[in-house]
C-alpha cells in the first residue's frame, strides 16, 4: 500500500496525476515511429501506421507498408500501399482508416485493411495538393479538412454524408501557416491557424483575425495548439516557450505557463477529465514529457523511446516502441482513498476491511468512525466508484470487496450499483485483456455505450466475446446476441473457400431459430458476394416466406418466389411475383406456370376480368374450360355492346362454348336468348316501345298489356311458356289493365291450370270485390274458404267449413271473426266444434 | 350509414376542412377543391375510378392533389393499375390499417361485405390476411387465446397465417393473462343453410326487411308515420331495442305493448304529485320518459310495417314451406310453391334463395327439377341470371343430384393415384359437384330438427331453435355449441365428414393455468364470409343458458338476401 501513490504526481496543490502501463507492446516495429505516418483511434482504438512515406527521398522503388494493429500491439493488417502519396492518416468514429492522398483523393479502409471506398475532395485539391490533412470528430461523425498547397481550406464535416466546403481565403497569406486545426462549435467546423503572430478564425463565410484574451506580450510566433477532446478548451504553444490555456472562444483564459523550451513541441494534447475542474495539457518533444497546468510547476517525464501521444475522453495514452500508457488525472474517488494520511470515509472502510480480513478488531473501530459520522454509505459509493477507475484487478477486488463489507453495515443499500460495477469492470478487464486490446477507461466506457462497444467487437470479428459479453449483461438477444450472430453469418458468407453446404448449415446450427435474425438479410449479403446458391439455400431458412419473395425475385428465381409467396397466404405478395413473371416469362411458360398453381391462376383472372379481358380469354382457352369461355361470352354481350348483331354474334360464341362444355342446358337458354333477343328487335321496330333486355315473362307482359293478345300468344307458344306461368301472367296482367270483361272470357278459355283462388287473390288485390265474388264460387272445395274469406264472406265461409268437418280451417275462420258483426258465425262455429268433438 | 360515419361523420370531417363528400363510382366529381381524397377499398375497379378522374383532370389542364388511402391494407395490384392507366405519379398513397368496427357491446365487424364473394366465389384469398392481422391485434389487446377451435378451410389458413404473425412478433402477447379463453372460427360455406332461413327474430326481421347498415336502419316514413325517414342506431344502448332484439316476432307486439301500459303509468304518476315532486319528476324522470317514448313508437312503428309487409307476401305460406324444406317433408309441393314464386315474379332474389334452400336441404336438385326452375327463373327475371347460376353453382349454392355417388368415388379413386397437390387440383375443380351438403344427415346427427309435442313456447324458449320458430336449429350454432361442450372436435368425425371438412377442423389448446374463470366463460366467434342477427341471436341464447359470453366477430353482418346479391350478376 506504501507505494500505491508512487507513481502519483501532483500538479499545483489540488491534484494529482499518474501514469501507469497498459500493455508492453511486442509488436515488431523495424522502423522508427518517427518514421512512420501514424494514427491511432481513441477510445482504445487501434494504431495505423504507414511506413516509409514519400518525404523521405530514399529508395523510391519501395513501396510502403499500411499496418494496422490493436492498442496492445496485435497485427490486425498489413498490405502494400499501392496508391499515390498519402499526406494524413486518421480514423473514423467507426474506426475506418481514412488515408488522404495527396492527390485529394482519400481512401477508406476496414480495420481489417479490407478496402471500403474512396472518394475525392474536390478540383481545387486535387490541382493544388495536399499540404496538410487532419481527420476530426464532430457529432454528425467524421469529418476531414485540409490544407492545400495554395494555402486554402476545404473540409468535410462528414465523410459518410460528404458535402465539401471550401474555407474562404485568409488575407495576405504568404507561406503555410505555422499551425492550424480543426475546431467544432456550435454543430458547425472551423479551421483555427497561426500565422506568425496572429491567429485567424475561419468559418464558413468569413475570415476573422482573433486574438486569445489575456496572451502574454512577445509572442512572435505560434508553434503548436491543440484541442481538447470536447472542442471545449484550446492551448497554444508559441515561440517564446509560453503556454496559453483557455477557452476555445479564445474569450477566456484558465491558466497560462512558461517552460521555458523554445524549441517546437512534438507533439501537445489536453489530458483532462470530464467534470474536472483541472486543466492541464500534456506537451511532448523528442525526449521529454510535461503536464502543465495551473500551478507554477509542471510534471515532467523523461521519454527514453520515440513516443506518440493520442488524447481520450480522460487522458492522454502515450505508446512507443516497447510500451503503452495512460496518464490521466486521478479521480477524486480514488484520491479520496489513496491519498496519503487519508481521512475519507471511503479509505476508513478500506482499511476497516483489511483489519477485518486480518481479523483485528480494529476493524471495528474503523467501522465506527465512520458510522458514527454517518457517511457508511457515502463510503460504499466511493469504494465502488474508485474500483471502476483502477486498471488493476486485484485493486479493483480490494476495493468492491471493501464496498461489500460496508454494505454489510447498512440496512438499504441499493445493490444496482455494486452490482453495476462488478458486471461492467468484468467486461472491460476482459476486453481490455492483451489479445484483445482495447484499454477502455470506466468512463469512456460509460460514454461509448454498450452497444458501440459490441459493434466494435463485432468490427474486430470477435464475436464469441461479444457474445458472451451479450449474455453475461443478459441484454435482450435482439439487441444482442442475434445482431452479432447476424454479423457473424454475413462475416461467414464471405469466406469463400468453404462450400455453400457447410456454410449454410454451419450458419443455420449457430443461427437456428434465434429471434430477430433474419436469413433474408444473411442470404441478401449472399447474394451481394455472388453466391446466389447459398442465397437460396439460406432463404431456406427463413421462416417467414414475405422476407424470401423480394431476394428471390432480385436473383431472378420467380418460379421459386411464387411457391414462397404461395406458401405465404399473402395475395398481394404473390401478386406481385405474378407480374413480375409476367414481364420476365414469355406469354406460354407464364401460363404454364399458372396452370401448376391454382392460387395464383384464380389471382391472375380476377385482375384480368377488370383489367386485360382478352388475357382472360387466353387463360380460358389454354385450359379448355369452356364452361368459363361461355359465361366470359355471355358477360361480353352484355357489356357495352350495342349493336344487336355484336351482341347476338357474342351469345352465338357463348352457346358453342356451352356445346363444348357439355352444358347443353346453358347452350339452350343462350340460343333461347338469342331467338328472344331478335324478336325483341322485330317487336321494337313494329310495334314501337321497348322491348329489348326484358325477360321474355316481361315481354309477354308488355304485349298483353299493349293489347297485343295474339302476338302473347304466339310468342308463348314459341318459347314454350308453361300453362301455368302463362295463366298467371295473363291473370295479373289483364287485372293490372283491368280488363275484366277479358279476363273472365279467359276464364272460361278452359279450365284453370291454377286453380281459381289466384283469380279470386289478383282482383282483390285491385279491390274489385265484385269480380272476385265471381271466381270465388269457382274456387275447388279445398281452397273454397280461403277464397270465401279473402272476399270477406265469413258467414259463407263458416258454413263451408263446417260442412268440411276441418277442425283447421274453422280456426282459421274463427280468427277472422271480428268484432259484433261476426258474433253469430263466431257462435255457430263453437257450436259445430262441440258438436265435432262430441261425436 | 357508412363505416366512415361510425368513425367520423360528415360534421367531424367538415371540422377538418373537408369540402364535401362524394361517393367513390364511375362518374365525375364535380369539385372546385385543390385535393380530392380517395379512401378506397383496394380493388381495381376503384382504382379505375380514380385514374379517370386524375387523367379526366388532366386533360382539362387542371392540377390537383390526389391522395388514395386505402383501407384495411394497399394492394400492390392496385398500385399496378394506376401506373398502367399513367396516373402513378400523380397520386400519393397510403395506408389506413383499419379491420375492426365495433358495433355492438358484443358485436365486431370488419365490414368486408365483399369478403363472401370474394372467397367463396373467386376463390380469392386477399382478406385471409386482414382477417389474420385483425386477430392478431385483438390478441395484442386482450393476451392469448388459450383455445382455439375452427372449421372450414378459410378458417384454417387464417389461423395459421394468424399463427405465423404471432411468432413473427412475438414477446408481446407472451406472458400476457388470456382475456378471452375461446376462439371459434367458422367458415360461411360450413352453414348455408341458416343464414339463408327467413329471419323471425326481431333484430334479423328488421335486417330482413329495412336493412340494418353498419348497426344503423334508415326507416322510411311508413315506419315513422311522418314525411321524414328516420335514421337510428340499433344496439345495446337502445334500451327498448336491446330487450326485444332477441325475441320471436310473435312477443314483441306484445311486448311493447306492456312497455307502452308502464310508460303511460309511470307518466301518469305525476297526476298526484306536489309541486316538488313535479320538479324531481321533470328534471329526472321526464328526459328518460320522453327518449323511452320516443324510441317505443319507433318499433312500434316498425312493427307494424313489417306486419304489413310480411302478410302481403303470405309470410306464413313462406315459413311454412322453409320449415318443410327443413325438415325434409312435401317436397313435392315446396317445389311447385318455388315454382309459382317464381312464375308469380314475386321477387328474384328470394326465389333464388328458396331454390338454394332446397337445393342445399335436398343435396342438390333432381335433374328435371333443376332444369326447368333454371328455365322457369330465366324466363322470369331475365336470361343473364344464367351466370349466377353458373356462379351459385361455383359455390355449391345450388346444384344438380349427381346420379348415385360416382363423383365422389372418382375422386377418392383419382387422389389414390397421384400426389396430393394433384388430388387438390382436382378436387377443387369437382368441388362444386362433389361437394355433398348432406344436410339431412348432419341435420340427423346433430338433432337440429328438435322434436315437439305440442306447441313450441316462443315466449320461454327451450332451445336455440326459437330463432326459427322452434322448426330449427341453426347449424352453425349447434356445432359451436357441441365443440365447446367437448372442448374439441372428439367425437364429431362423422358430422366433419358430412360437412366436407375433414381436414379442415382444428383444436389448439394451450395449458389453461394462466386464463381465469373469468376468461374461459368468454367466447370470440369469427364468421368468416357474415353471420346473421339470428345467429348471433341463438348464440346469446345459448349464453344465457350455459353462462357464457359470446362477442361475435364477423367479415360483414348478413342474411339471405345479402348472399343472394353476392352471387348475382346483373347487367353493367
């Protein structure tokens, strides 16, 4: 515990800094970093470095080497530069390596070194060169600005969104400027630049000439600036060996220091903490390192190796050839703890733990100090929060393992955040492990995300890690598990060495049925590498045939997306393969494929029976079903058709298709039709009125009615019109022109097919109780009471009744007794009825 | 009345800035407004409709916005045809995912009318996936359903498309209680034969007669006894609708009649009343007095308009001949009352629906029967009626007698020989033929003829069969019934057989620990292709006895002469 604090240095009287390993680096650099274009990605990210650049004159004909490695030094890439002359390297917010050519042109590598795209920064780039380029991070993503030889500026606030912007001119600018950079404020780029004494502001419109509050005099010249990590704070570094430190609005200054070095720094970066209150930035030449802040003295450190400085969220990490490091400030958290002679509740517990592994009773006392002040649980929290800020297991053990003690001692102790912390620094020891190097502080964990995390994982191709990780957090498997699974299938679909079989069924045994991946998309990704017959065989697995149709179709297998779509039950689906076939097959192979599917054929016809009506007949006739010919026919003579001649032209079709079919039924009634319809025409034009499209009950109707008696009865004749339909056609019609002299001769024609009750029924219906009297006495004896009541004879139709002896029919007079005047029949049929039963 | 009143009505849609409404058909929209608004059922003619619209503007040089929200789903046939007609580009489309219509307190509708003909006729399976997203909402909404019946083939494949969404989106419905423990899903072709009955309770009586629209009737001045017809919503909150609803014709004169004694007593206790009393009477009672009153004489009005009308058509010759088609007696006599139903031209549609009564009761029509009612309905109403009966043939509506059972025989002889998809094939294109209504024999199985001594008591029904008279028992209702006593279909292979659903009945059950008494006591029925009020009638009867609660969900609410009208054809 004595030399916990050894490697702490403080800075003025308020904090402390330190700076400890992360890895040993075993990579085996040949050159000199110095060498080396480098770029490192932050939070942890990996390290680009491209070797043997084109200022160093010598041995033209070698061509570079582009190497990417992890943090911990691991070979990620390596591959021959086979472009022009890159100027910059940096990376991407989603650790894309962006190597800008000096030609303007900027290309775009995976992690893997797997070439991405490239693209171009624009005319005036590429005519004037690329003097200098720096990638930077807004919050849209990544953006690139640069630096041409004709000293203007042109950036991308986004590469993946790219829309150049070209920096208005700085007046009387000469030379390059001695150091620039890219800031971010309010959602909008800047470029920042020293010339000579003066420092110019550009944004988009304008060019403006700034000057940092509170700058000592003498400055002649700024060597150096640097941005923090937030674009919050700005340092300059100028000639007479003065730091400025303020805002970066330049309107405020926090500090400022003399280190007395004139010569150009290496390398400076801000090394702060969020919600710090200290200020410090980390200045590197050749062989030496200082943290200034504010406090007369600085921390220096003597570098006995080539060393590169990349800044983060909350530090500064610093690898060289041999070794990794970070150096930040330390946390109040664990400063509280670890400072010497500490009285903080969080150190109390700390030790009060130890003395109780050691089982002394000082424990006790400890634990009593601090209950008694009350701050048991303020000390739980510290011990928590400080072990999230080791990098050491074994001290981030002690630490929770005294948070647990303490938490022993209260009674509601919220466990989310112990148990918080254990889950969170097991992920980030375990990817912080060597092999897979990516040193994350707590904090830029907790600013990452989880999910970015895996997604970085994911980049890296580690997907049993991230798996695990998945289900030790147990984060939902849509989110989790399944995503990564789902970039593992579309990793796995690349290789392609393996046979279609094994990959699919390897991918289906890992995948099975877990929720939220889709095969489609694994199968699209197939697709896309050129493997359609392991697209296919992947759609295989995808349960929901909706997903399979649209890929099959886009690689051109129709056939096959009918069926899916057909399995699916979703018409419009297979609709859609319906015209898609339409439009690929020719008119025989589309309806042969139809013919196999019933589903789809009857689809087919209902849009054609509104939209391609000659299509139907084609259908129609390619499957023989004349039936469906015919009625097509019958449909067509009804439809807009005028002419008489199309019209019986068209049934003449229909009645041949009928004859085909076997329908002679159907085939009669169409000639009947037909005979029927040239009638009506005949009739039309000799008699006048209308005639056309009446039935030919109606027509014969029409002609009784016009008085037209003998045609009726030819054309009855003709179409063999029934007696009995012809007797009640013949009934209603004369009784509707009332024509009862006529009536009753037809009559008395011969003897009624139908009874006379209809008679009877038809003239009250037109309240001619005197001509229905008449037919009533012709009513046979089992309708004699009905028609007897219909013309309200009660008394009569009582009598009869009786005389039937049918117990049904006197109810039925009975109900028809109403009120005084029938009281007398109502009697007699009592009386009958006793009579009735009494026998 | 609309779907679109149910939700909102004219002023509602005013209040939006709507301009005015027009009917979606073949003829031009005269309208001086920058937007016209399509909502549309996705069908092509519709779609038609509007291409000629759009081009009939563009034509005139006139530029306007056009907007087509199509409802319950887009279909990408429909989007075909306004790109084929070139008016793609001039219209935006959208989506209104809207199926379920509550009508009643029980009473769900998807108002898809054109659901019936749509599947049974054409064989077009477009809505089985709105019938399937719907349930699959209402299991979002009310938790899983623990058990699930079915019958018919439609019912089968919305089930298992249902299914599918359900894995598809899993998570949500799981863990979730069961609100409701049973579905029951019906195909309409199970049943023919009820929803083609003439209706006698009330609520199916006025459907039958005035035409209930989306739970609303217009009744015309005959009924309201003023110049004025009257629109009324008919359902639960329509207190004195709600309790003769229901009941047999037979009581409800009566029973308004007594409604009408105790209004009138209990507007005449304010004879004695104080002048405090009087306030308390007026402010409280009155309100609810004058409403009672006023939807009273409505029925009452009703009433005596369907009486009127039913006496004229000898109503009771017609019972009489449905109850013996029914039962299977006198078919001579039946058929020569269709015969002079028809040569009379009382009515073409109810013709032709007692010529599907007696075609479905009686297996189809001996040859000579067939034929000359054909004839005789020809000659009658008009020779293009030749399609429907190609059309009701299609559907199985009304059919010849095949001579003996050689179909059938063929049939199972050819799905011997080759695969089972053939066999399919083959059997859908005999289907029409082969496909045996045997109602007499289910009729048989089931009891649904239920024997009487003595007169049937309609005021206290015994059975499900008062919804006709006490003559039967709807079909339908009495598998529902017998499915939901054995809690599956064990036992009913033989009636299975008789209906031609074999293959088509189905039973999932999930284990019951997690749904409450509570929710087993309720019920979803799902009409695919519409039920009828008296269905829904016998069913809360059936409630009622056994301590059940139906809710009823159906494509469209039905009846006879709705299924007619589907299968006519009538000229362009």
């Amino acid at each position: 515990m004595d030399c916990y604090t050894a490697n702490w240095n403080p800075l003025g009287d308020s904090a402390f800094y330190r700076k400890y390993e992360l890895y040993s680096m075993d990579w085996d650099l040949k050159e000199e970093l110095r060498d080396c274009l480098v770029a490192a990605a932050p939070y942890g990210g990996p390290i680009a470095l491209l070797r043997n650049p084109w200022r160093k004159e010598k041995a033209a004909s070698v061509r570079p080497v582009l190497e990417i490695y992890s943090a911990s030094g691991l070979p990620l890439a390596s591959l021959l530069w086979k472009s022009g002359p890159v100027v910059s390297l940096g990376w991407s917010a989603e650790e894309e390596l962006l190597c800008v050519q000096e030609d303007g042109g900027v290309l775009v590598y995976g992690l893997h070194g797997d070439f991405r795209r490239h693209f171009s920064m624009g005319n005036e780039v590429l005519q004037n060169r690329v003097l200098d380029a720096r990638i930077f991070h807004t919050e849209f993503g990544s953006g690139v600005a640069i630096l041409t030889g004709a000293h203007r500026f042109t950036l991308s606030a986004n590469v993946s969104d790219l829309k150049l912007r070209r920096m208005p001119e700085v007046p009387g600018l000469q030379g390059a400027p001695t150091c620039w950079t890219a800031l971010c404020q309010d959602r909008v780029a800047h470029i920042l630049l020293a010339v000579g004494p003066d420092l110019y502001l550009l944004d988009q419109s304008a060019c403006s000439a700034v000057t940092p509050f509170g700058l000592a005099p003498g400055v002649s010249s700024f060597l150096q600036m640097a941005v923090s990590f937030t674009y919050r704070h700005l340092a300059l570094f100028t000639d007479t060996g003065y730091i400025w430190m303020g805002t970066a609005s330049l309107k405020e200054k926090l500090c400022e220091f003399n280190c007395n070095i004139r010569a150009p720094p290496k390398q400076m970066v801000w090394c702060s903490r969020p919600r710090s209150k200290e200020r410090a930035v980390v200045v590197a030449w050749e062989r030496r390192l200082m943290v200034v802040g504010d406090a007369p003295e600085s921390i220096q450190f003597v570098l006995d190796e080539d060393s590169y400085l990349v800044p983060e969220l909350d530090g500064v990490r610093i690898f060289s050839r041999s070794t990794h490091e970070f150096l930040h400030e330390v946390p109040v958290a664990s400063e509280e703890i670890f400072k010497i002679a500490s009285m903080a509740p969080g150190a109390l517990l700390l030790e009060a733990q130890k003395e109780y592994e050691k089982e002394s009773q000082k424990a006790d006392e400890y634990l009593r100090e601090i209950q008694e002040l009350g701050q048991l649980t303020q000390a739980v929290q510290q011990c928590i929060e400080a072990a999230g800020h080791e990098h050491r297991p074994d001290m981030q053990k002690s630490l929770l393992r005294a948070a647990s003690f303490g938490k022993c001692f209260l009674d509601r102790f919220p466990p989310d955040s112990f148990v918080r912390m254990c889950q969170d620094l097991r992920v980030l020891n375990a990817i912080r492990d060597y092999h897979i190097g990516i040193p994350l502080t707590y904090s830029q964990y907790k600013q990452l995300t989880i999910q970015v995390l895996l997604d970085r994982l994911v980049l890296r191709r580690l997907y049993p890690l991230a798996i695990q990780i998945c289900e030790y957090l147990r984060l939902p498997e849509v989110q989790g598990v399944s995503r990564i699974l789902a970039h593992w299938a579309c990793y796995k679909v690349q290789q392609k060495d393996v046979s279609d079989e094994d990959v699919a069924r390897a991918i289906n045994q890992k995948l099975g049925d877990t929720p939220g991946v889709s095969y489609s998309d694994i199968a699209a990704r197939a697709y896309g590498c050129g493997r359609t017959e392991l697209a296919i065989k992947l759609l295989e697995y995808e349960p929901r045939s909706g997903e399979q149709v649209p890929l099959l179709l886009k690689m051109k297998r129709s056939k096959l997306a009918l069926s899916k779509a057909i399995e699916s039950g979703d018409t419009d689906l297979v609709f859609t393969v319906l015209l898609h076939l339409k439009n690929e097959l020719n008119r025989g192979d589309f309806f042969m494929t139809l013919r196999n599917q019933p589903m789809a054929l009857s689809l087919y016809r209902q849009f054609c029976k509104h939209q391609e009506l000659e299509t139907l007949k084609d259908l129609y006739n390619q499957d023989d079903n004349h039936q469906e010919l015919g009625s097509f026919h019958i449909r067509a003579s009804y439809a807009a058709e005028e002419r008489i001649e199309g019209r019986v032209a068209a049934l003449q079709t229909a009645a041949d298709a009928f004859y085909k079919a076997k329908n002679e039924f159907a085939a009669k009634a169409t000639e009947d039709q037909m005979r029927l319809l040239r009638l009506q025409r005949r009739l039309e034009d000799e008699l006048g009125g209308r005639f056309l499209d009446l039935s030919l009950h109606d027509t014969v109707t029409t002609l009784i009615l016009g008085g037209h008696n003998k045609r009726a009865e030819q054309l009855a004749r003709d179409f063999r019109i029934p007696d009995k339909r012809l007797w009640w056609l013949k009934l209603t019609a004369l009784a509707d022109l009332e024509d009862w002299e006529e009536l009753e001769k037809f009559s008395k024609s011969k003897k009624s097919p139908i009874g006379y009750l209809p008679f009877v029924e038809i003239c009250m219906k037109q309240h001619n109780k005197y001509e229905a009297k008449k037919y009533a006495s012709r009513v046979g004896p089992e309708q004699k009471v009905k028609a007897l009541l219909l013309v309200g004879d009660v008394a009569q139709a009582a009598d009869v009744a009786i005389e039937h002896r049918n117990e049904a029919e006197l109810s039925l007079v009975l109900s028809h007794c109403t009120g005084a005047t029938d009281g007398a029949t109502a009697d007699k049929i009592q009386r009958a009825r006793a009579q009735a039963q009494k026998k | 009345m609309s779907p679109l009143d149910r939700i909102a009505n004219v002023s509602i849609l005013k209040q939006h800035e709507v301009d005015k409404l027009y009917k979606v058909e073949n003829k031009p929209a005269v309208s001086s407004s920058e937007q016209l608004c399509f909502l549309v059922r996705p069908r092509i003619k519709n779609m038609r409709y509007v291409a000629s619209l759009v081009n009939a503007d563009k034509l005139a040089g006139r530029t306007r916005k056009y907007k087509v929200i199509f409802s319950p789903q887009k279909f990408h046939a429909c989007e075909m045809v306004l790109e084929e007609e070139g008016v793609y580009g001039d219209v935006s489309c959208d989506e209104w995912a809207f199926s379920l219509l509550p009508l009643d307190v029980d009473l769900l509708s998807m108002e898809l009318p054109e659901f019936f003909r749509d599947y049974f006729l054409e064989g077009d399976q477009r809505w089985i996936n709105t019938v399937a997203q719907a349930l699959h909402l209402l299991s979002t909404l009310y938790g899983p359903f623990p058990n699930c019946y079915g019958i018919g083939r439609c019912a089968k494949m919305s089930y298992e498309l249902w299914r599918t969404l359900e894995e598809e989106e899993d998570g949500e419905t799981k863990g979730r209680r069961p609100e409701i423990g049973h579905i029951f899903l019906l195909d309409r072709d199970v049943d023919f034969v009820t929803a083609l009955c003439s209706q006698v309770v009330y609520e199916g009586l006025v459907d039958d007669t005035f035409r209930i629209k989306c739970g609303s009737v217009d009744f015309g001045p005959e009924v309201t006894s003023s110049d004025r017809s009257l629109k009324v919503l008919l359902n639960a909150e329509d207190k004195v609708f709600n309790e003769i609803r229901n009941e047999h014709f037979s009581n409800v004169f009566g029973f308004l009649s007594q409604k009408a004694r105790n209004l009138q007593a209990q507007y005449d206790r304010r004879r004695g009343m104080d002048i405090k009393q009087m306030k308390n009477f007026v402010s409280q009672e009155l309100k609810g007095l004058k409403q009672e009153h006023r939807l009273l004489s409505v029925h009452i009005g009703a009433c005596e308009s369907i009486m009127k009308k039913k006496t004229k058509q000898d109503f009771q010759e017609l019972i009489k001949t449905e109850h013996a088609l029914l039962e299977g007696f006198n078919i001579r006599e039946s058929t020569s009352y269709i015969e002079e139903h028809i040569d009379r031209q009382v009515s073409p549609i109810e013709s032709l629906r007692l010529m599907c009564l007696l075609s479905i009761t009686e297996n189809g029509l001996i040859p000579k029967d067939y034929r000359s009612l054909k004839t005789q309905y020809l000659q009658s109403y008009g020779p293009e009626h030749l399609l429907t009966f190609s059309n009701l043939r299609r559907a199985g509506l009304l059919t010849e007698q095949a001579p003996g059972d050689t179909l059938t025989a063929v049939e199972s002889k050819v799905s011997k020989l080759v695969t089972d998809k053939a066999a399919g094939k083959i059997t859908d294109a005999f289907s029409s033929l082969a496909k045996r209504s045997n109602f007499r024999a289910i009729s048989k199985k089931l009891n649904l003829i239920p024997r009487v001594d003595g007169e049937y008591d309609l005021k206290v029904p015994r059975d499900m069969a008062y919804v006709f008279s006490g003559a039967y028992v709807p079909l339908s209702c009495r598998v529902i019934e017998q499915v939901l006593e054995r809690r599956s279909w064990q036992g009913l292979d033989e009636v299975l057989r008789l209906l031609n659903c074999s293959e088509l009945a189905f039973t999932d059950m999930t284990k019951e620990d997690k749904a409450s008494s509570e929710s087993l006591r309720l019920i979803l029925v799902v009409f695919l292709g519409g039920c009828t009020f008296s269905e829904i009638s016998a069913l809360r009867f059936l409630g009622r006895e056994k301590g059940y609660r139906f809710i009823f969900l159906t494509t469209a609410v039905t009846n006879s002469a709705r299924l007619m009208e589907a299968m006519s054809e009538v000229k362009a």
